[in-house]
C-alpha cells in the first residue's frame, strides 16, 4: 500500500513558504519587538526545546555561545531531533521543526511542553528571521546536517559523519534587515540563562562568550532549584532564619513549587514563574500565595499569643514585609493574559496555590516555633511602622494644604503647566545645575539640582523618606505623592530626565534614585515616565567643525570621518560644557539622546543598590570585582 501521504511535497513547500513570509512580514507579532529584546528572545526560543528534552529526563547538559560577529550556537546532549520521514509532511521531521509555522513539541513522546519562550513560537520563527542557520542532529550513528537561509533550506538534510553520541546543535545569524541591533549583551543572556537554570534543577547550562580577545565562560548548574534561587537574591541581604521554606505539590497535572525566606530589609521580593516563564504581572499563582500567606501569619499569631495588641490584625503588606519568595508553577495549558502577556490566568491555579501554600507553611511554624515568632515579629515590626507612616503623611499633607503647592526652593519650575508638554532634568550637582538652567528652555523645561550624598534607601522606611532633604525636593517637584499615596495623575511632568555625570559618582547617582523611584513611585517607573540624560563622552573638532560623540564606536566613526586629524577633549563631567554646550548636546530634545527606563533596568539599579548599600561585605566585593571593567571604563 502507498503510505499514508495527505499533502504532496509542492503544497508542503507552499504552506512552509507562506508561514515563513508571515513572520518576515510581522516579525513583533511573533517575538514581540525587532529590537534588542526580540533579537534575545530569539536565543531562548531556541534553548527551550532543550529544556524541555531536559525536563523529559534526557539532556543534562545545554552549551549556548555567542560567537565572533554575533552568531549564536545552542547544542544539548538529547536523543536529537528525528531525522525521519515526517508522515503528513512527507519532509523529514527536523525540517518541519525548523520550516513549518506552530510546529515542533510533540514528536510521538509522551510528557507535554512545558517551557516555551514568552512567545512560544517555535524555532522556525528564529529560522524565518535568520539569514542562515544550521542544524546538526546525532542519533547515536550518524551526523545529520541541514542548513536554511532565510527561512529555507539550501539543500536536503544528509549525513556529514559517524558519531557514537547524541544531541542536537543549532546555529545562526540573526537577520540584520530585521533586527535593529544584532548585538547580544552577556548579561542578559547570563541572567536569562541563570534563572533558567535555578527553575529547572539539576540541568547544567553553560553560556561562552567567544568575542572578545579572551572567551569568557559561565556555567550553571543548581540542585537546589528555587531554593538556591532564593538563597541568591537574598545573598547580599541578612536573612531571619537560616534554611529557606520549601513546598511542593502535583495535582490535576498542576506542578506547583514554592520557596520562601524573610530577610531583615523592607523590601517584598516575590517572583513567579509559569511554565518557566517570569510572570511579572502576577496571576492566579501570586494572588492564591497571597491570601495563604497573609491569612496563615494571622492565624498562627492569634493562635499563639504573638499578638498583644487586642484586635490588631496584619494587612497583606504587613505580611509580606522583608520577604523573598519564587513561585513556580507548571501547567498544560498556561492562560496568559494582560498587557504583556505575563499574567496567569488560569483559575484553578488559584484556589491549589492557596491551599497548598497554607497548609505547607502551616506546618513548617508549627514544626519551627522559633522561626514563626521571628516571622510574626517581623510583620508586627512593620505593621507599626505603617502606622507612624500614615502618622507622618497627614501631617504633611495638612502642611502642604496650608502652605498650598508648596514648590522646593532649588527648583527651576518651568511655565507652561501641561505635564505632558512639560520635562524636569534632576541634575547632579550645583554647578552642572547652574548651566541647565541656562542651557534649557524655559518654557517647558524645568531643572531641579540635586547636591550632596543622598539618603540610603535601603536602611530608609517610608516615615524617614519623609523627612529627608534631599529626597523631600524630587517628592514635592514631582508632585504626585509618595508609596501607597502615589498618583501618577497628580505627576506635574511626563518626562522626568536623570542627567548624571558618565563617571562614578554620576552611575551612585543614578542608581539611587532609580532605587527610589523603584521602591517608592513605582507607577513612574511603570508608565514610562522615567528617562536617563546621554550626555556625550567627547567633542572632536578640526577646524571650525565640531563633533560629539557619545561613546567610544561612535568617535572612532568620526575620528576616522576627520581622516585622523580631529582633536578630541573628553568630557569629564556636565559641569565642563557651557549651557550652549549643554543644550546643544543633551536637553534639546531635536539632536539630544535619551534612554527611557524599562522596569527591568529599576530591578537591576536596585539589586545593585541592595548590593552596593547592604550589610553584607561579601556579594559587594564579588561585584566590584566582577564590573571592574565597567568601573574603570566609567573612571578614566
Ligand atoms: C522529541 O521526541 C523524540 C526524541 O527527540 C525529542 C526532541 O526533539 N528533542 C530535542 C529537540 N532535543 N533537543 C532539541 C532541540 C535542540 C535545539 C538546540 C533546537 C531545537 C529546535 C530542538
């Protein structure tokens, strides 16, 4: 009998062809955005489909390298993608993963896909958005090859060589006609790929940097899973108790995992993962973990006396006080919703994590009273706090009620009262201050200068924020409020610009007051508020022409335009450029250039914050050893 072929080779082409222009065409619709973010998102796409052999129990190991001139390789130790014949597509099976739109996972094994990529899209996606990329699959005897460009394959798969291993190992070039940069950042993909390996444990994954002068190496490999992940991010904090609460359960093909610990800072850090994907807008996961929690503490502190006060409950904050938590979720079929798509939806979620989360706390404090009484003490700590707080903020809103738009002495205001025509620089230092004032436009450019060592956020609660003068000007120019109080409608400017120096001093500057915002007005940082000055680094000028450059490629560009002869004065600080300078260089908003700060960039201002600032000793020299590089860059 003939087999069993529904679609001939010629429509097969056709359909592969057509899917494949449909991504070339709609590249966002498929991997978000073509700027740097897409062109990472491309590498993960990739190095889920070995994560997801790993999870089947068949690969422990994953090797991802950036090579010279940007080409990425990925190659894991598995059973290797099938080489056979593909029964409806009459094209072997590796072919369809990497030419046929929606397809790849299930090839005749049993479990289910778990990982997948923000977008899920599959590698033929990246395929359709490569100028090439090849594929070698080892079965245990043969070496099988195949290479596409542009989405199509330049010949049939065959066999290159005998092998006795197996696994599979892809590489390629990013489409330069697509994406905006083709430049990869290590610690991106160092972070990504670190996370990666805390939520799947026990899988190794090893990143190589191979562009530079000397290759740089990283590898992961953690047993611990979400308990060592959360052992990380509290590794600069002091914790309250020694071994992080673990908790896990399956039910209804829902695998749920938890892992938690309380250290001394104000901060809540809880981070939630779905299918391996970071949940950043919560979900049906993060609200049941929620209500567990809150109502557990309150329980257990009534049930043991913990609680002196009569009636005093703790609030959801309260509880959450100094935490730092991940949640990890798997699930068949992940619902995401919301803006970006990181939101779980998933309402049976909801009531399982609840459970599960009460129930496993509730026996771990009653199994460890001491710890439970530092738990409770902690939030009752908090829950006064709170109180004072709220004390010190009607003060202060019944003295700005009298005094009535208070304005901070130092600020510049500018006069057209329309936030959204209107910006605020937040200068570093007096006499960078003096020249913005005169370098901007009055109209709608207000400055605010700031002097002098700021307060430290980290050991700083909201009731001493209040008070603190450096911080109380940006609070009362801003003019939306603070914490809970916040009210982005009340923002008296829609851009509010960082302008630091490129060195040190202006990077402490910077970081601080992103870790402000960040803890303190985090809807600035959400709505897209924020922004970062980019004063330029040098001025080259031969003859009557004069140039900036804002970093080292670019002078390179002009010194070679200059044909070499072009004298270079590097800027040392905002302070050395007269206001024209200033204007020309860094406010006015037709030649200036500006970084609008993602969320992502607030939650690294303040790890490093948390880092730089904490008690710690240890994680702080591990950083500045580890961006020395940086620091000199910045320090010349
Ligand atoms: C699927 O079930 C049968 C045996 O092989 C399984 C499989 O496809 N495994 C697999 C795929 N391991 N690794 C991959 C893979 C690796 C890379 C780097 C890229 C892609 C698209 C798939």
């Amino acid at each position: 009998m003939e087999n069993k072929v529904s679609t001939s080779y010629d429509e097969t082409q056709i359909q592969v062809l057509e899917g494949l222009e449909a991504v070339k065409k709609r590249p966002g619709m498929y991997i978000g955005s073509t700027s740097s973010r897409g062109l990472h998102h491309l590498v993960y796409e990739i190095v889920d489909n070995s994560i997801d052999e790993a999870l089947a129990g068949y690969c422990d190991t994953i090797t991802v390298t950036i090579n010279e001139g940007n080409i990425i390789t990925v190659e894991d130790n598995g059973r290797g993608i099938p080489v056979g014949m593909h029964p409806k597509m009459g094209i072997p099976a590796v072919e369809v993963v990497f030419t046929v739109l929606h397809a790849g996972g299930k090839f005749g094994g049993g479990g289910y896909k778990v990982s997948g990529g923000l977008h899920g899209v599959g590698a033929s996606v990246v395929n359709a958005l490569s100028k090439y990329l090849e594929v070698e699959v080892s079965d245990g005897e043969h070496v099988h090859f195949q290479r596409y460009e542009g989405g199509k394959s330049t010949g049939p798969l065959k066999i290159i060589g005998d092998t006795k291993k197996t696994g599979t190992k892809v590489t390629f070039l990013a489409d330069d006609e697509i994406f905006e940069t083709l430049e990869y950042e290590y610690d991106v993909l160092l972070t990504r790929l670190r996370e990666q390996a805390f939520l799947n444990k026990g899988i190794r994954i090893i990143l190589e940097d191979k562009r530079g002068e000397e290759p740089i190496s990283k590898e992961f490999k953690y047993d611990g899973g979400i308990c060592s992940f959360v052992e990380y991010l509290n590794r600069a904090k002091t914790p309250l108790h020694p071994e992080v609460i673990y908790f896990e359960a399956e039910k209804n093909d829902v695998v749920l995992e938890i892992a938690m610990q309380y250290n001394d800072s104000y901060t809540e850090s809880i981070t939630s993962f779905a299918n391996n994907i970071n949940t950043t807008e919560g979900g049906t996961h993060e609200t049941g973990f929620k209500t567990a929690l809150t109502r557990v503490l309150n329980d257990y502190a009534k049930k043991h006396n913990l609680i002196k006060e009569a009636d005093k409950t703790l609030s959801g904050e309260d509880a959450r006080e100094g935490l730092t938590a991940i949640i990890s979720v798997k699930v068949l079929e992940a619902q995401f919703e919301g803006q970006t798509k990181t939101k779980l939806g998933n309402s049976e979620v909801r009531g399982l994590t609840e459970s599960i989360t009460a129930e496993g706390l509730d026996t771990f404090l009653e199994e460890h009273p001491q710890v439970g009484k530092i738990i409770i003490e902690k939030a009752l700590t908090a829950a006064r706090a709170r109180e004072a707080a709220r004390k010190a903020r009607d003060l202060t809103r019944r003295k700005t009620a009298l005094e009535s738009s208070t304005l901070p002495g130092k600020l510049a205001d500018c006069s057209d009262r329309d936030p959204a025509k209107t910006e605020i620089f937040i200068v570093e230092g007096d006499s960078a201050g003096g020249s913005a004032k005169n370098g901007r436009d009055r109209a709608y450019q207000a400055i605010l200068p700031l002097w002098g060592k700021m307060l430290n956020v980290e050991k700083a609660r909201l009731d001493r924020v209040y008070g603190n003068d450096k911080l109380l000007p940006v609070i009362m120019a801003l003019g939306a409020g603070i914490g809970e109080d916040f009210n982005v409608e009340k923002l008296r400017y829609h851009k509010v610009i960082i302008m630091a120096d490129a060195d040190v001093d202006g990077s402490h500057i910077r970081t601080l007051l992103l870790t402000f915002f960040f803890r303190f007005m985090r809807p600035l940082i959400e709505g897209g508020y924020v922004y970062l000055a980019q004063p330029p680094l040098y001025k080259v000028s031969k003859g009557k022409k004069e140039v900036y450059a804002y970093d080292d490629d670019e002078l390179a560009r002009v010194m070679a335009e200059f044909d070499g002869e072009g004298k270079i004065q590097r800027y040392k600080g905002l302070g050395e450029m007269n206001p024209e300078q200033l204007w020309e260089t860094t406010i006015n908003p037709e030649t200036r250039k500006m970084l609008r700060v993602r969320l992502e960039d607030a939650k690294i201002a303040d790890e490093i914050f948390t880092i730089l600032m904490g008690d710690a000793v240890e994680p702080r020299r591990e950083f500045i050893q580890e961006n020395a590089r940086y620091v000199t860059n910045l320090d010349v």
